[in-house]
C-alpha cells in the first residue's frame, strides 16, 4: 500500500525550513498575490526561487497557492506571475477559478495544477470533469467522507489530496462571506477576519436595543465556531482511500506549531510503512498534537459527522509555550545556543523537540548571555543564550508546560 505524501504549510521561509526538516515531503506556500492566507507572511519572486532551490535540493517539492477567487483587476499581472513560477521550477501551482485555469493553460501549459479545496470538490462527477479537464490534483473539500473519497478514488486517475489536520470552516471548504459582509475583508481574496469566532446574541425586533445573548455557558456558545480537524488517530483508515496526498492547514500558524504537527504525522506514516499488520499509533505522537495551540480536534466529516462546533468558548486550547530554537550545538561545552523566543527563567524545565529525533526534557540550571558570558536569572524574546543540554540538532525547538512556567517562576521570586 502506498504511503501518502505529507504536505506542510510554509507561511515564510522559516516554516518552510522548519517543515523540510521535520519530515514534509512537500510544500505549499503563496507568493505576495493570488493566495487565501493575505496575512501569512508570504513570498516575494526571490523568496519563491529561494524556496524552490532549498526544498529540491532536499527532495521537497514547493506548490504555490494562485486560489483566490479574483475579480477582473486581480488577472493584471497573472499570465506573467504564472510563467515565472513554471520558469523557477514549482512543481505545481494551487488553483480553483476556471479563469486562472485557463491564464496558467496558456501561459505555462506544462506546469501541474493542483484545484484547490476552494473548488468545494465532493462528488464522483465534479471529480471525473476535474480529472478529465487536466487537473494533475484535486484537493478535496473538507466537508468529504471516507465512503467519498473511495467512490472517487475509483472513479479518477489524478491524484487525490486531503486534509487531516487543522482549523475548519463554517463555510464549504472556506467559501466564505462572512468576514467581506461584517468588516470589508474579502476571505475569498485572503484577507478573512474569522468573524466566524466571534461572540453573537439576537435582537427581537419589538425590542430593539435589547441582545440577548445565545449561550449554553457563561462564556456563551459560538454558533459558528468550528473544532478543528485531526485525523492521526485514524492514519490506517486514511491510507486505505489510497489518496496521494495529506495536508496539514496553518500558513498562518508558527513555525513551531508547524514542526510539531509535521514531526508527528512524519513518525506516525513512517511507523505505518515499516508494519502496516502491526501497526499502533505510539501514544506521544497524539499528546505532541495537543501541545500545540489549538481547539478541540475531532475527525472532521471523514467518518460521516457534520460540523463540530465547540460551543465553549472561541479560544484557543495552548498547554505549553514555544520558547526558543537551537542555533547550534556546541559538543565540547555541552551546549545549545538558543535563539529565545519567548520568556523563560532559569529553573525552568524545558522540553526539546528534534527535527525527526527524539523528545530531549531539560532542567535548565543555568542561562548564560552569549553576547558576554553573563549569567541570567531568565532568558527574554531575542536574546541568544546558551544552555546545557545532551547532544540536540540544529533547528530543535524548546517549549515549557505552562503550569511548570508559572511554578518556575514563583519559585524563582521566592527566592
């Protein structure tokens, strides 16, 4: 049975290195136009090529988002736009208007395209015309269920690409009006505010001033706020479909979210592949896919439930804290420097996550300055520090629980 590629989100160039490391066999990112996530970052044309050049040096390849869904002002620059990422080498480009099918046909007719989940691809028929049109890809809406997938699998010849972790949407795979209704930011043109996760109450219009506020709690229920996706647990039933590819959502989310959702579907696949018969998901895997911020996940509409809304609160669940990222190990000293990303005070205990390596736990006695040698009491966003810690590889991450952050440090101003 054939394993899937794994697909990782890259909303700059560090998440796309992050990614590469951690295991992605493949990339997607958007240039500074025609992507949906307008806020990610993004690419310029010398940051693409960059990419390209990094990732296929490593065997990666880079897929570059052109879904928008774009008036007739948002084609100038499209032909050109196009011809010069077949010209750098992308091995395919994301798309859902027909309008930029038939801009990318003319203008760089060899280069792959991939129709975006944007295209709310969920039938046998839609799937056949796509497949028969010359679409290499068809990444599948959301809102599809195993028996699905199966019945187009069967039915197509181009490969089949699916979600199976991150944020959902209250729209058809994000076809969105909200945000553009409520704020003049258009989610189809990459700029959704997801007004989805706000609070809302209802007005009787015999009263008018008077809300009352739709709740089942005291922090209110969130009509239109979705779990989030994540189907680790169910990899088996997922490689069964015998879809190509499997893609995790989050060009908006950190690097460090990225390297951990990455590294455990990486360890998972590949603990699949070497047995498939005896095959168990290794339970730290799910517990790293909970250290990450996020909502509560549930399995999406793969096994037939329809939308999981999580009526308890918008919020994000975040049990430990991105901190740091080793710069290099130093093996005669025993020592990482760190690039600090956010606050932590020596006597904290860290934990350090490998690119494809294993989990490293650290109590950290000592943080010293690089700069001048110096001794810290705690290390602050920007700084760069060195620690003790066994032997860990570049581009490793470092997060402490936060009730093991809160207790460092009152047991730090206790002193």
């Amino acid at each position: 049975m054939k394993i899937p590629e794994l697909l990782a989100p890259a909303g700059n160039m560090e998440k796309a290195k992050v990614a590469i490391a951690y295991g992605a066999d493949a990339i997607y990112l958007s240039g500074e136009l025609y992507g949906m996530r307008a806020q990610a970052g993004n690419f310029t044309n010398d940051e693409i090529e960059e990419a390209v050049r990094y990732a296929h040096e490593r065997g990666v390849k880079v897929y570059v988002t052109v879904n928008i869904i774009p008036h007739n002002q948002h084609l100038d620059g499209l032909p050109e736009y196009i011809a010069f990422l077949k010209s750098i080498g992308v091995d395919a480009i994301i798309v859902s208007d027909v309008g930029v099918i038939s801009i990318a046909r003319r203008s760089a007719p060899e280069l792959p395209l991939h129709l975006s989940t944007q295209a709310n691809t969920v039938n046998r028929e839609a799937a056949c015309f796509w497949s028969d049109f010359g679409i290499a890809r068809i990444v599948l809406a959301r809102e599809v269920t195993r028996e699905e997938i199966e019945e187009i699998r069967s039915n197509v010849t181009c490969e089949l690409e699916l979600f199976v972790h991150g944020a959902m949407c209250m729209a058809y795979s994000g076809r969105c009006l909200l945000s553009a209704v409520m704020t003049g930011r258009e989610a189809n043109l990459g700029a959704c505010t997801q007004g989805c996760r706000w609070k809302y109450s209802v007005m009787e219009t015999k009263r008018p001033g008077e809300y009352f506020p739709i709740e089942e709690s005291k922090e209110g229920t969130y009509i239109f706020n979705s779990k989030d996706l994540c189907l680790l647990e169910y990899l088996p039933e997922v490689i069964a479909t015998s879809v190509d590819s499997l893609k995790i959502e989050g060009r908006m989310k950190s690097a460090y979210y990225v390297g951990t959702v990455v590294r455990a579907y990486r360890k998972a696949l590949d603990d699949y592949a070497a047995n498939p018969e005896g095959y168990r998901l290794d339970p730290e895997l799910l517990a790293e896919v909970n250290k990450v911020s996020h909502r509560p996940y549930y399995p999406g509409f793969f096994f037939g439930e329809r939308i999981g809304i999580y009526t308890t609160s918008s919020a994000y669940i975040q049990t430990h804290d991105f901190v740091g990222t080793v710069e290099s190990y130093d093996h005669q000293a025993g020592e990482a420097l760190i690039g600090v990303r956010n606050f932590f005070p020596s006597g904290s205990r860290v934990e350090i996550i490998q690119p494809q390596g294993d989990l490293v736990e650290v109590d950290v006695k000592e943080i010293m300055n690089d700069e001048d040698g110096a001794l810290l009491e705690a290390a602050h966003a920007n700084y760069r520090v060195r620690i003790k810690t066994p032997p860990v590889k570049p581009m490793s991450m470092l997060r402490i629980a936060r009730a093991d952050l809160d207790g460092a440090v009152v047991q730090r101003e206790s002193r």
